[in-house]
C-alpha cells in the first residue's frame, strides 16, 4: 500500500515535471517555424492536434541542427589554427568562418549520416593533373 | 570523344526531367525546402558562421527535412502500435531517442524512469534555457493552400430534373446537351466535362455554329417529347437513346440527316 501510494505521487511529479516542460516549450519560440514542421509531419502521417508536440519536434530539430553547425564550426576553427601558425596573412583573410561541404560532411559522420561529394569530376583526361606535368600529357597526347 | 562527351549530357539532362524520383527526394517542395534552407542559415548564423557553401546549405537543409520526417514517422508508427491514431509526447520522444541511438541515450535503462528525466529530454530543455530565441525571419503563411472547388452540382441543386427513373436526384447532373458533339460530322471534339472547357467552348460554338447549336437545340428539345420527323431509323431506340444519352443512340446512316459542314477554328 505505501509503495503504491509512493509510486503515485512520484507519477504526479513525473506528469507536473512533464507539462512543465511542455509549457516551457511554448515560451520558447523556434527558429524552424511551427508551418513547415507540420507540413513534413503531415507528410509522414503524424497526426497530433496539440501544438506542444509540433514545437516539441521543432526544437528537437533546432538542436540537432546547432550540434551539427557547432561540431562543423569546431572542425573550421581547428583547420585554421593548422594554417595560421605558418602565415600570418592568411590569419587576416581566414577570419571568415565559412560553412563547407568538408566539414559539414564530416561532423555529420558522427551522426550517422554519410555525405560524401566527389573531390573533382574527370570529364578530360587532364583533370586533377597538376598544371607542371599537365602540359607535358597535353603535348605527348597531341603528338600521339 | 568530344561529341560523345555533348550527347552524354544531353541524355543525362533529359533522364533527369523525365525521371521523378519515387522515394522521399522529391523536389517539388520547393517552396518548404526554401524556408528549411532559411530557417538553417539562420541557426548556423547564431552557431557563429558567418558565410556558407551552397552546397553545404542545401545538404544540410536535405538533411534536417528528411530529419523531421522521420520523426514523424517514428512517432506516427509508435503510436500505430500503440492501437492509437494520435501521436502524444511518449512516442515523440521515442522516435527522438530512435533517432539519437547512435550517441546512446542516458536514463533510458531505468524501468520505473520519468520521461523527463530522461538525457534527452534534459538536452532539449537546456537548449531551451540557454540561448535566445531566434524567431523565423520571414512570415509564413500556412501551405500548401487548399483550393476550394465548385463542382459542377447535384440534380437536386440544380433543380433539374433526372431523365431516368435510376438515376438519384442527389447524382451530379449531366452536362447541358449543347456540349454534346456526336451528331455532327465536323468532328470538333467537345467531349469534355469540366465546366470551364464547356463554358469556352460554348462561347466558341455559339460563335461559329450557330446552326449546329440550333439544330442540336431542337433534337434535343424534340428527344423529350419523344419522337420527331428528324429521327431515322428506329424511332422507339432513338427516342430511348435521346433521353438518357445521345452516344447510345442508334448510328445514322450516310445521307439520312442534313448536317452543316463549318470549319472550325479555335483560339
């Protein structure tokens, strides 16, 4: 009788813990607007009147975002520190934090999702030569 | 090599319009991916980017829109398997930690677990509290907009009056007999339904063949009373026919009806 009266209230202040949360949800206003989160869940099939769940989800989404733009951020920074301690004109221009297809894939291997782009399209036979032995293939393929 | 290279592309230029691609890549969102695209730039903005690759945009907003449609999904299936059409806050936040399992989830191993304990819950809520929020930039009207369509009317609303006997008066109503063309021989094709195409092609009629129309008016007319001097041929099937419908009618003959031959020019 006393564990069950215990575990009773211990769900009163899981459920007042919960709504808590939701509400506190609702203060919080997403940077993903709530139109767009409810048009892919309606996609999916996700079916909810409660306007909680959708910020629920958009805030989720939100973070998931920011973790992978910060852990792409700590990869920009750290390749910029390799760089900076051989020039320092580099340092002035490499200020600028830009978000690449390089770092983006690789923090996002962490998460299990594997974007990988190719390093250069081959479409000529000269391609990813570098340009000191490039003229020399060209002139050997034209004497050929 | 050169021109093999060119008609290459061309294919792979045309195998790229002509293929639509049946998982969830389908890009004809485009306006949701545009906003996912803005709604991304703006937190990487506030991560501390301060300029990006538009490639790495696009993968990166690709990404989180495929991410709330899992989401949804999962939640959706959880709650399917739940015996519930509806989704509630347990199964939202069983997809989160579906989706979170590479990382691990912490306080997930407890049985008698409040849901808010949980670490993922807890990460949400310290987001939550650390950083401002960053509205969305743009406002966005509710999408996609959902056109009201008129349809064409039941009998009842018309207030007409249904030729058959099996015919219920709450059944759409058939077109007027003027769209008809199966009379003449002049072959125009006004074998439509929809109401605007009628309306345009009434107004084209009405404009060159005024004869036709006329004459199609009186067989009409002269098909519910029942019998005319135009009807050759049999005249209980015809006036059967011409009373529920003028393509079950029997086929005249060559010669037997005056028909007037006008070009037709349309547009």
């Amino acid at each position: 009788m006393n564990h069950n009266r215990q575990s009773n209230d211990g769900k009163h202040d899981d459920d007042s813990a919960l709504s808590d949360f939701l509400a506190s949800l609702m203060d919080y206003t997403p940077t993903i607007p709530d139109e767009l989160v409810e048009h892919y869940l309606a996609k999916s099939g996700f079916q909810c009147p409660d306007v909680r769940l959708i910020r629920l989800v958009a805030v989720a989404t939100q973070k998931f975002v920011a973790e992978v733009a910060n852990d792409a951020l700590q990869h920009c920074k750290a390749r910029q520190a390799a760089v900076v301690k051989d020039k320092r004109e580099k340092q002035q221009k490499d200020k600028r934090l830009i978000l690449t297809m390089d770092d983006l894939s690789k923090s996002l291997l962490e998460y299990g999702v594997n974007v990988k782009q190719q390093e250069y399209f081959a479409d000529s036979p000269l391609t990813g030569i570098d340009p000191a032995t490039r003229d020399e293939v060209r002139i050997m393929l034209l004497l050929c | 090599m050169k021109d093999g290279g060119f008609e290459n592309k061309k294919e792979l230029e045309n195998s790229k319009n002509q293929s639509k691609s049946s998982k969830f890549y389908i890009k004809s969102d485009d306006f949701a991916l545009a906003i996912a695209k803005v709604a991304v730039a703006q937190v990487c903005e506030s991560v501390g980017f301060q300029s990006f690759q538009h490639s790495a945009l696009e993968a990166l907003s690709d990404i989180i829109v495929w991410y709330i449609y899992n989401l949804g999904k999962t939640a959706n299936f959880n709650a399917n398997l739940a015996g519930r059409v509806e989704a509630n806050v347990f199964d939202v936040i069983q997809g989160l930690e579906e989706l979170e399992s590479g990382l691990g989830f912490a306080g997930a191993s407890d049985v008698n677990r409040c849901v808010a304990n949980l670490g993922i819950v807890r990460d949400i809520v310290h987001f939550v509290g650390d950083g401002d929020d960053i509205p969305f930039a743009y406002e966005v009207p509710w999408f996609p907009v959902v056109k009201e369509w008129k349809g064409i009317g039941s009998f009842w609303e018309k207030g007409e009056d249904p030729h058959e006997e099996h015919i219920p008066s709450w059944l759409p109503a058939f077109p007027d007999p003027e769209t008809y063309a199966a009379r003449s021989s002049v072959g125009n094709g006004t074998m439509t339904a929809s109401n605007e195409v009628k309306n345009g092609l009434l107004r084209v009629e009405r404009k060159i063949e005024r004869p036709l129309l006329n004459f199609q008016q009186q067989f009409a007319h002269n098909g519910n009373e029942g019998g005319s001097s135009h009807v050759v041929g049999d005249k209980g099937k015809a006036k059967e026919a011409s009373n529920s419908n003028p393509y079950l009618a029997a086929p005249l003959h060559f010669g037997e009806k005056e028909v007037h031959v006008s070009p037709v020019h349309y547009g």
